[in-house]
C-alpha cells in the first residue's frame, strides 16, 4: 500500500505546509489564491484527522466499532477542536486564544469557499488577506500543544520537512522515529548525542515535547538552506529534507558545501 495514505494527519499536514509554502512564494494573485484555497482545506483536514484519530484511541477499549464511527462522522470541527480535549485528556490544552480564533475563521472562509452564499467577493476579499504561512503556524500549534498536554512527543515533520526515500529512478517520502531525526538534526549541525539514549530523552523532553521547544527549534531550521547531507558511501539513505515535494531539488538534495556545513553549526 502507498505509505502516504496511511496515515491522514500526515499527509494533510504535509500537504498543507507543501500548499502555504507555494503560496508564500506564488508571483501572481491565480497562483496565491489557489494555493491558499487548499492550505485551509488541508490543514482543517489534518486537524479533524487528528482529533478523530485521538478519539478513536480513547474510545476503543470502551466502544463498538459502529459507536466510534458515529461520533467521528457527527461531531462538527469546531466542537471538535474546543471539546474533544478536555474529553480525551480530561484537561484543556494550553492553546492561545487568538490561535484558536484564527483557526475558527480559516474554517469560516473555506466553508464559504466550498458553499458560497454571496457573490463570492468579500470570501476571496479576505482569502487575500490571509498569511500562508499562519495556516501552517496555527494548526502545528493546536497538535503540539495537545501533545505537550497529553506528555508525549510531537512528530517532527510538524516544521514540515520530511525524509526523502531515495530509488534508482524516484523518489518518495516516509515516517522514520524521533530518534532517527535527532541523527538527522546531528548531521545538520546541531549538538546532539542521537546514539546515546541516556543523553538524547532529556534533549527530547523539552525540545520535541513542549510548544516552546518546538517554536525554538522551528526558528533554527527556518536559519538552514540546505538539506541533511548525504553519505557518499550510502546513496540510497533516507535524509531529511526541506523542498521534498519539488522534483528538480530532491535530484540535488543532499549536498552541500563545507562551508554551508560550518555555518549550521555556529548555530
């Protein structure tokens, strides 16, 4: 099976940050709004599948297949999104009021976009007014902060890199563990001891646990342009990489300068 339907919360999110990347970028007003039309698809999608997925693991030992498949299907997003926590954790999250409101409003305007009741001006009005790259900020903030309360680890392809499966002929993306990615961070420049469990699950703890570590490490990758270097003597080794959705960079991925190396280290 494809890996990539296999897990919804990740490909939404992927796409989403794919989509609100092309739309930071785009050079024209057709470019930007078609891709900022499917960043609030795809991030209201990978936001309701990953409340559904939390509620399906809370309600298993307790519920009948036919049970879990009516309150995923009935539940609105918005009840979803200020509700669910509190009923699967038993605690609200930590969640910033104006991150919960922006959320509220992206999932008012693609409403409107997929069921318009007026002309359709003032829905693309405010489309236009949106920052890409706030969709992006707004829903990595709402499953990272529920991990934070839930006291597990947050998936790193949440700073929206991911690894590169290289082939003779293609390439693909896939899920490796957070210990996998700490390697990759190391070999970024980061100091880390990613072999040494003793040392790493106190790095992990407050760097891929918490919302604050999360905003500190975003802030550091967004200072790196290049990708996880590749080892000559393994050129088919998953790396992790930053444009993997962008065929002409994954045929370069991977190979960086010296020099480039030496600056990802100083910081």
């Amino acid at each position: 099976m494809n890996p990539w339907i296999v897990n919804p919360v990740w490909q939404n999110f992927s796409s989403l940050y794919r989509e609100a990347t092309a739309g930071h970028e785009a050079k024209t007003g057709m470019e930007r709004s078609h891709h900022l039309t499917a960043s609030l698809y795809f991030g209201i999608s990978s936001l309701e599948a990953f409340l559904n997925r939390k509620m399906r693991g809370h309600l298993a030992a307790t519920k009948s297949e036919q049970k879990i498949y009516e309150t995923l299907r009935k539940g609105k997003i918005l009840d979803k999104l200020k509700k669910w926590p509190e009923l699967i954790l038993g605690k609200q999250i930590g969640l910033q009021d104006e991150t919960l409101e922006l959320i509220t409003y992206f999932n008012e305007i693609r409403g409107d976009l997929t069921h318009p009741k007026t002309h359709g001006h003032d829905i693309y009005e405010k489309l236009e007014q949106i920052e890409p790259r706030s969709v992006i900020e707004a829903v990595a903030e709402y499953m990272v902060r529920f991990h934070e309360a839930e006291g597990t680890l947050y998936p790193y392809w949440l700073f929206g890199w991911n690894y590169l499966n290289p082939r003779t002929t293609s390439y693909e993306i896939f899920i490796v563990n957070e210990q996998q990615f700490c390697f990759s961070l190391q070999a970024l420049g980061f100091q880390i001891s990613a072999a040494i469990r003793s040392k790493i699950a106190p790095w992990q703890a407050p760097y891929l646990g918490t919302y604050q570590g999360y905003s500190t490490l975003r802030q550091m990758l967004s200072e790196i342009h290049h990708c996880q270097p590749k080892a000559d003597r393994f050129p088919l080794m998953p790396i992790l990489c930053r444009r993997w959705w962008m065929p002409e960079h994954q045929l370069k991925c991977g190979h960086v300068t010296t020099a480039a190396i030496q600056v990802a280290k100083g910081a």
